[in-house]
C-alpha cells in the first residue's frame, strides 16, 4: 500500500435561493492511497479562527465519504441519487446536517498523473436549505 505525495486543490462552489455566491479554495500537500478499489486522498488544512482539521476523503464507484477531524468534526457520505444524513461538530455546537446529492464524478489521467472529482449536493442544516454545492478537487502527484 504506496502512499503517493500529492497537491489538493479543492473549490467549493455555494448559491443559496437568494443568488448570493460564494467560492472557497482549498490547497494543500497531502497523500493518496490506492486499496481494494478505493481510493483514500489525505491532507491537512487550517480553517480561519478554528484551526487545524485533518481530511480523509475516500471515493469508490459513485459514492464519496468525507471524514474530518480536529477544529471541525464530521462523517459525510455522498452517494448519487440518494440523501444522506449526519452530524457536523465545530466549537460552536453540533448540527443535524443532510445532503442530496445529485452526482459524483470520478476520473484519472494517467499520462498527466492528475485525479478529478467532482461531486454536488443541496444541503440542508438543522432543517434549513442552505444551498447548492459544487465540489471540485483536483490531485495531482508530486513526481
């Protein structure tokens, strides 16, 4: 099991019902680990005023589970099709929290050693909509 030294540049693309827009980049040195046919995209990030939070990302087929740990405490899946549901945890209280998902993509490029996903959801907080999000992360091996 090779862990490969990877960059993570995430965007995270948010319009609520309102047309309000917003945009948050995420770079970061991370690893990526191939088993059993999934694949694990490890990297730390520090959040503004919360601090450190530790990401797995794991993607196999069309399902995707996000699990972060530190400032921000979370078990997602995203799963297209379907809605799933949990708990996101910060310092100030837990929130019920459920994802439609609409679809995940998954793609590598082997000649360029650059891995896409690409995945969207509405999401909801406490029972309120809070909007549409389009994830998109790109990989890419540190040769």
């Amino acid at each position: 099991m090779e862990q490969i030294p990877i960059q993570v540049h995430m965007t995270t693309e948010i319009n609520d019902d309102e047309n309000r827009h917003e945009r948050i980049v995420v770079k970061a040195n991370g690893t990526l680990v191939e088993k059993n046919e999934t694949v694990y995209i490890r990297y730390t990030e520090e959040v503004a005023e919360m601090g450190e939070v530790r990401n797995t990302i794991k993607v196999k087929d069309d399902e995707v589970m996000i699990i972060r740990q530190g400032a921000i405490a979370m078990k997602q899946r995203f799963k297209s099709g379907k809605q799933t549901e949990s708990i996101y945890k910060s310092r100030y209280g837990a929130m019920e929290m459920k994802a439609d998902t609409e679809a995940v993509a998954y793609t590598w490029y082997n000649q360029e050693k650059v891995r896409k996903l690409v995945f969207s959801y509405l999401l909801q907080l406490q029972g309120e909509d809070v909007g549409h999000y389009l994830v998109t992360l790109k990989i890419k091996e540190d040769l």
